[in-house]
C-alpha cells in the first residue's frame, strides 16, 4: 500500500466508529513526515478529527505539524454559504414580485434532502479540482459508508438538484433547454460540450439568464471534473477502515462492490482495532478466538485487496504523539 500516501486524493471511509478518523489522521501524519504537503479534510459536524489532534480545527486550514494541515467542514455552513450565492444570483434574475416566492423555496430547499451533499460535494469538488492548491495530498476523512457511496456516486443527481431551482421561474422552460444541451449523456467525454468557446446555446439568451445558465454550467462542469478525478486511479485511492466483527465486514464488502461498479478506485482496506498477541486472560482469549473467524472471513470476501492491520491499543488515539506512533504502525504494515 506504499503507493496510496503517493496518491493525490486518499479517502478513508468505512462504518460507524471502525476507526476513519483515527487512521485518516495517522496516515497524514505518516505522509508529512516524508514530505509530503498533506491537507487532511473532515466533512463530520461533530469534529472528531480535532479532537484526534486535540486541537481547534475549522472552517480554514490550520497548520498542526511541518507540512500537515487540517480542516473541518461544517455542512451546515456550506448550505447557507451555498444558498446565499444562489440566493444573490436570483435576485438579479427574479422580478421582484417573485422574491418572496424565491425566499419560501430557499427555505424549503434549506430542509429538503439532499441539500448539505449538494453543498457538500461542491466544497469538496473545489478542493478535489484545485491544482494550483498548496497540498502534493489531500486525506477525507469521510462520514459512515452509505453516506459518502452517494456523495461520490451521484453528482448527476447533485445537478440536477441545482436546476430544480429554477424549475418554478418563467424562463426555466428556455433555461431547461440549454441545461439538458450541457449535460453530457453517462459515458460521453464532458469536454466536448463544455470546452465550446462559442459557449454553445447560451449566445440566444438574454443577460440575465444567460448568467445563471453560466453559473449551473459551471457548477456541472466542476462536478464533473471533480468526479473524473475520483474516478482516476492514478490520481485517487479510496480505503475502507473495518473491525473484525460481523457488520463491519458485510458493510465493507457492499460497499467496495458498489465503488467498484461505480468506477471508483478501491486501494484497500485497513484492519483496525485487532487484539493484540500480548493481550491474555479467559476473556480475551475468548474474545481472539471468535476474532480469528472474522479475520478469515475478511480474508475471503476482501482476498483481492490489501488488508494491512492495526492493534487494538490499551488507550483511545488522542494527542500527536500516539498519533506519531500510530503512523510508525501503519509504516511497518507497508504504508
Ligand atoms: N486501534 C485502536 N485502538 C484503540 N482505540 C481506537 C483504535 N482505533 C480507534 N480507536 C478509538 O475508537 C474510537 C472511534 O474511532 P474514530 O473516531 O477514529 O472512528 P470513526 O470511524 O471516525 O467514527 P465515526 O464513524 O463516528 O466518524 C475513538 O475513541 C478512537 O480513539
Ligand atoms: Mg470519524
């Protein structure tokens, strides 16, 4: 797995309370200490990964070790940041009779589901696409598995999402017909109806539409740069945390078939939390022997991946220093 810190984007993933979080921070670690420029992103509201370093992360990158920086993205944010530029865009397209109707339908699109992915995925899509950035890696520390299947599978849903906006506007019917002419059909190279520099039908609108087409134009093409990134091999990783227990395995083993068929770059998977050789007693003894089944049975369901482990520690994983040593672990299991 020593080519995955090589990557540009690594995303961790996996269920609930496996270990995404911890690993996502070691990793970092790992990958700064050999010199690699690393961001490492958490998208989780309850802002686990500061409390893994134990510092305060937000909203901007901070600086934590030579060459590591982290950032906690709140959703809820990026939703009000997202609708007040949808918002600000609207006012100078919607006669100002419709704006209470357009304020009614922010505040229905504020709860509707979907909303903080699309936000969501627009954040992340800016980092994901953003070459002239200051990190060599970027590491998600990504929310439980279902979650993040849909963020990274779905930024066709995501567009369409962006355009239901408008669908209640006197000119959606106009503007409908140039979206759906740049929307590239699933499997069609999207730089050919992007990269027009005729800027293809938006020429016959007016100013003010044509400025919102361009803003949903744009907002597409950054998906969809964003998905082909996540889709290159070359460029992305994707790693699954799991426990030796019963659920985690079934929901790994879902989940790395679902990315597979979704084109995404699987690299592996990390074992966490295995209980210790030095460990004794009855009950850890007991506990090691139903462990072994479940050693196997990842074995056999995840066998055409890398399955590298990490001990079940005495303590949690708080502070850098244990952080430090966890990234020494994850070297000797060949990161
Ligand atoms: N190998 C380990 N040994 C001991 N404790 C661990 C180990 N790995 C993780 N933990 C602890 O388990 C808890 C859950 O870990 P973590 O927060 O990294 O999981 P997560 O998958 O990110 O959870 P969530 O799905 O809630 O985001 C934390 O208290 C962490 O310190
Ligand atoms: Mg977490």
């Amino acid at each position: 797995m020593k080519e995955l810190l090589e990557k540009r984007l690594l995303w961790v993933g996996g269920k609930g309370g496996v270990g995404k979080t911890t690993v996502a921070a070691a990793l970092a670690v790992l990958a700064a200490r050999r010199g690699r420029r690393v961001l490492v992103v958490s998208t989780d509201p309850a802002h686990s990964l500061g409390d893994v370093f134990d510092r305060e992360l937000g909203d901007e990158s901070r600086r934590l070790l030579p060459n590591l920086d982290a950032m906690e993205i709140d959703p809820d944010a990026e939703v009000e940041a997202h609708l007040a530029r949808v918002t600000a865009q609207m006012r100078r397209y919607a006669a100002p009779e419709m704006m209470t109707e357009l304020e009614r339908q922010m505040r229905l699109t504020r709860q509707s589901p979907g909303t903080q992915e699309a936000a969501l995925l627009e954040r992340l899509s800016r980092l994901i696409t953003d070459d002239a950035g200051e990190w060599d890696l970027i590491i998600f520390d990504t929310a439980p598995t279902g979650h993040t299947l849909r963020l990274l599978t779905l930024p066709e849903a995501m567009a369409a999402w962006t355009d239901g906006l408008l669908a209640h506007n006197r000119k959606s019917e106009e503007l409908g017909k140039v979206l759906s002419h740049l929307t590239p059909k699933r499997g069609q190279d999207v730089a050919t109806p992007f990269d027009d520099p005729h800027e293809d039908g938006l020429a016959d609108l007016d100013d003010k539409t044509r400025d919102v087409a361009r803003t949903l134009r744009d907002r597409r093409r950054l998906f969809h740069q964003a998905r082909r990134r996540i889709e290159n091999a070359e460029e992305t990783g994707f790693m699954f945390v799991l426990t030796p227990e019963r659920l985690p395995i079934l929901e790994t083993a879902r989940a790395v078939a679902t990315l597979e068929e979704a084109h995404v770059p699987v690299a592996g998977t990390l074992v966490n939390r295995v209980i210790p050789p030095e460990a004794d007693g009855d009950f850890l003894n007991a506990r090691r022997e139903q462990e072994a089944t479940y050693l196997e049975r990842i074995d056999e369901v995840l066998g055409h991946l890398p399955r590298p482990r990490l001990p079940w520690l005495p303590t949690d994983v708080q502070g850098i220093e244990i952080l430090e040593q966890l990234a020494e672990r994850l070297e000797a299991e060949g990161f």
